[in-house]
C-alpha cells in the first residue's frame, strides 16, 4: 500500500488509525475524509472533507491522491442503528458500495471492519467458529453480514484485493465511541478518573468479546499487508483478545480505583443486543493465516486507559 484513504476518518476507529498509519507509511500517504471538518486531522496531512455516500467526488480524490488502497470506516453503530433502522442501512451499506466501486475501478485494496455483531443468537455463542450460523437480529448485523457477502464477492467476481477483520467492542482513550452497545466499557473508565457513579446499560452478566485499540489498529496493517496466498479466508476474520461481562470489567477498575461505583439502569435495545452476540470468538483462523495474535488483557488495557483518561483530566480535557 502506498497511497491510502479513509473513508469515516472522524470516528472512534478513525481518529486513531490515521496518525497510526501516518506514522507506517507518511503523513503525505494517508488521505483522511470525513463528512464533518476535522482540524486534528487536517493538522497532520491531507484531509477532505467528503460525504461517503458521493461517488463522484471519491472518484475525484482516489484520481488526485493516486489512491491503492481504501479503509471504510463509516457506520451507524448497533444501538443509534435500531433508531433508524433505514438510515443505517443507507449509510452503512452505502459507503461500503462506493468503497468496493472505488477498489474495483482504481484498482485498490479494500479494507472495512465487520464485527461481532454480524452474529447472532443462534450463533454459537463460545469459541464462535470462523465459518457459522450468521443470523445477526439487528439493522448493523445485517449490515455486517451484507458487507461480509460484498466483500468476498467484490473479491471473486472483480479480482478486488478485500479484506476485513470481525471487530469485538474497542476500548480506547481518543475520541469517545457514540451509538455502540459496548460503549459501557469505555465510558465507564471517564466515570472511575472523574469520581462518578457509573450508570451501566448491559446487565452484570453479560459477556462480549472487547478488543483495546492498540491491538486493533495492529490487526489492520498486518492484514493488509499479509501474503494473499496465504489467505483461505478474507470478509470477515474473527480476531479476539479478551472476554469479559460489566462486573468483572469493575472488578477490574478497582483494583486500580477502589472508589469506583456503579448501578445499573438496563437498556432493553443494548440488552437485547448484548445478549444476542458471542462471549468469545475462536480467532485461530486470523492466527494461523496471517500471525494474529493480541498483546493486551484486561488488566494491562485497564492500568493504560485509567492512566492515559487521567492525563486528560489533569489536561482539563474532561
Ligand atoms: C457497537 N462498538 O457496539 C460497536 C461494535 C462489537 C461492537 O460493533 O455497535
């Protein structure tokens, strides 16, 4: 990859892969676009502002840029999706058309992530296999599900070089995620820094497969710069880190920060999502046809997170 643009540069995923992969291929190499201005962004190297959803001009920057690679990361998440079930759909499987049309096209890598929620509840819901029952029972699971089938058909059909990773919940220190049924666990680490009661929307019980986003950005470039001929798989693979239900995760964060107090005040539409994804996914296929492996637990993404959301408090940022 040599000229890459992203589409959705704005978001929870975006806001960090762009400097990450700055910071791989060149400031000068990393196109960011967003349909809303992004000053951070725009700091550090060419950014556009651009509507997902306008071919033409995506034409237009991937013929400026000289573009080999496109990173789609446009979507309304699970919970805002059951809002606007249509939107979501227009949006999300929208940006995905024009992304795959621009590989197919200008000759260019495809990268968009799929997630857990491309599952559903008659997936099996421990060691959730590669290939399985994929029922998803949500407007952004279906849309998952739709990008997965795209994808592997842009693939066979046009020759486009698409790949794609299952996403768990991401937990990062940037920018908040908005509109996600695993929001809880980042929201909640903002409450433990600034001495809050934490209001949590999933039940105590509940487990979902989380990810900390130093590994996800990771997972991104070594994919995409895997051997294809080593790929049995491409849309979607599962990749996995750590499993874990709201009351471990707090069992967790006290360790760190004794005070931290919670309720719980249920939110049947994440309820209902929460319970109808995996605990925990088998990622041995990412692992043994292009070298997945995850380098932070629990504990480890815990002590960085309460340090780095302090920092922003001491910054006056929160
Ligand atoms: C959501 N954060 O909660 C996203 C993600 C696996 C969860 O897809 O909708």
């Amino acid at each position: 990859m040599k000229n890459i643009l992203i589409l959705g540069a704005g978001g929870q995923i975006g806001s960090e892969l762009v400097p990450y992969l700055r910071g791989i291929y060149g400031d000068a190499h990393v196109v960011a676009t967003d349909v809303k201005p992004n000053e951070v962004l725009k700091a550090a190297g060419p950014f556009e502002v651009v509507d997902a959803l306008d071919a033409k001009r995506l034409g237009e920057l991937a013929d400026t840029y000289r573009i080999d690679a496109v990173f789609n990361l446009v979507a309304l998440l699970s919970a805002t999706g059951e809002k606007n079930p249509t939107l979501a759909w227009r949006i999300n499987m929208g940006a995905l058309t024009n992304a795959l049309e621009l590989g197919r096209e200008k000759k260019a890598a495809v990268f968009t992530p799929s997630s857990i929620g491309a599952f559903g509840p008659s997936t099996p819901k421990d060691k959730t296999p590669q290939d399985t029952v994929m029922r998803p029972n949500t407007m952004y699971g279906v849309c998952k599900v739709s990008g997965e089938l795209l994808g592997d058909y842009y693939h066979t059909r046009f020759g486009v070089d698409t790949r794609s990773v299952r996403f768990p919940g991401i937990i990062s220190n940037v920018t908040l995620p908005g509109g996600g049924t695993t929001d809880y666990a980042v929201e909640v680490y903002y409450a433990a820094v600034k001495g809050e009661e934490f209001v949590c929307p999933v039940s105590e019980g509940v487990y979902m497969d989380m990810m900390y986003m130093p590994d996800a950005l990771r997972s991104i470039v070594e994919l995409m710069e895997a051997d294809p001929a080593k790929l049995k798989h491409r849309n979607s693979f599962n990749v996995a880190a750590m499993s874990f239900c709201p009351s471990k995760l707090f069992e967790a964060i006290r360790k760190q920060a004794p005070s931290l107090k919670v309720r719980y005040e249920i939110d049947p539409v994440k309820e209902q999502i929460a319970q109808s994804w995996p605990n925990m996914l088998d990622d041995s296929c990412a692992r043994s046809e292009w070298g997945w492996k995850p380098e932070w637990d629990l504990d480890s993404m815990t002590r960085d997170m309460l340090e780095k959301v302090g920092e922003k408090k001491t910054k006056g940022l929160i």
